[in-house]
C-alpha cells in the first residue's frame, strides 16, 4: 500500500507495510519524527474512503501495523467492515479505523449463501433463549418467510447486521486496540529506539 508521509524534514510516498530496519530508515528521513502528517489513497482503502480524503495525523509505528494488518484482511473481514461502515458505525479517526482492522479477526463473522444457513447457525449457537428447544434442522420445516421473521429478530436483538452474504455481531468488535496488538507497537518502538 503506498502512503504519503509527511514530516517537517520531507514528503515521501512509501510502500507499506515495513519492516522495523525500514521503519527506522523512513523514522531519520522524516527528520526523527515518528508523528506525521499521513495520506493514503481512498480507493484502496474501502470502507473508510470518506476518512481518507484528507490527510491525517498518526504515528508511523501504527500506519505500518495498519498496514500489515489491512493487507492480511480476509474477504470476509473486509466485507464486515464494508456493512458496519454501511450501517452508520463511525470511522472518523484514524484510532478507530485501526481499532476495527485489528479487531475485525475477533468479530462473530458468519458467511452464508442461504438464509437456512443462518437460521441452522442461530440454532446451534442458541442466539435467541427460544432456539435452544428447537431441533438443528429448523431450517427445513420454517417457510422462508419465517426465516426472514426469525432472522429479522435476531438482528434486532443480538445488533447484528445481515448483507452480502455476511452475518456478523458489530458488539463483538473490540472497542479499543487489542491488547497484543499494541505491545507490538510498543515493542517496535522500544527496538526502534535502540537502533
């Protein structure tokens, strides 16, 4: 992903993610900094196109991470993303968006092709108290007109969203970074540091 840094010494656009070496390297051409002015191209960064229109503030260690985490992103990870964005979560900080990429692996993510798939997942997860007396194979003795209802409720009461052929729980996102995440930033700077 190429990104545009800016620091007081220079403006540079960047492949990223990096390694710490590299990192390192990009840090003392930017004049020492590590807080920098950030621009990445929208369109390579959906959900959160809005945000990056404009350019940003944040610290090089955590650009890199969200780097390499928005590299890894699954389809379906991606595509979750996509429906909180869709249905009015806010990414409008660069901590919040690189909270979600690095939560979003955590996220009860279900993909589907058929609305039975969803409704045999309730039923064996036992999302709503009524679904733990009912058999597995639910799905075949509900019309789809009662999937629907019986999915409706479910979303409604669990806060889950349901599109592109993705189930996923927005509440099962991490609010904040995980905490084995930011020891990493943590321990990138303490290697940076004694570079």
């Amino acid at each position: 992903m190429l990104i545009t840094v800016k620091g007081n010494a220079s403006c540079i656009t960047e492949a990223f993610p990096k390694s710490s070496r590299e990192l390192q390297n990009l840090i003392s051409r930017t004049g020492g900094e590590q807080e920098v002015r950030c621009r990445i191209p929208s369109q390579k960064c959906l959900p959160f196109s809005s945000f990056f229109k404009e350019s940003f503030t944040a610290d090089l260690h955590q650009i890199n991470l969200f780097a390499e985490k928005f590299e890894t992103l699954t389809e379906n990870e991606h595509t979750a993303l996509k429906l909180l964005a869709s249905c009015g979560r806010k990414f409008d900080t660069f901590e919040k968006i690189l909270t979600a990429v690095c939560g979003v692996s955590r996220m009860f993510i279900f993909p589907y092709d058929e609305y039975e798939e969803v409704v045999d997942m309730a039923v064996s997860r036992k999302l709503l108290p009524e679904l733990e007396r009912c058999p597995e194979n639910l799905s075949s003795v509900l019309s789809t007109n009662e999937m629907e209802n019986l999915i409706t409720r479910i979303c409604a009461e669990r806060n889950a969203v349901i599109s592109y052929g993705i189930y996923c729980e927005p509440d099962t996102l991490p609010e904040c970074l995980p905490e084995e995440e930011y020891e990493e930033t943590e321990s990138c700077d303490m290697t940076m540091g004694g570079m």
